[in-house]
C-alpha cells in the first residue's frame, strides 16, 4: 500500500501524529523522504 500524508499547519507535529496512528495499527512501516513545495 503507498499512502501520502500532508499537512498545511504544524506539520511536524501533524505528520508525527499520523505516523503515530499508523504505527500503533501496522508494522513494518517504510517512510521516504519529504517533499516540500511552497503554498500557492
């Protein structure tokens, strides 16, 4: 499964607390680099 997860504000905390649901629902989890655009 490929997911992507985004987030416009506090996204450091944001995506941490998603990777932490995740995690606490699947193992093996694999996360890739960021990828970071400006905001249009």
């Amino acid at each position: 499964m490929h997911l992507n997860i985004g987030s416009n504000q506090n996204r450091r905390i944001n995506i941490r607390l998603a990777l932490n649901k995740l995690e606490s629902n699947f193992t093996d989890i694999t996360v890739s680099s960021l990828f970071e655009s400006p905001a249009q």
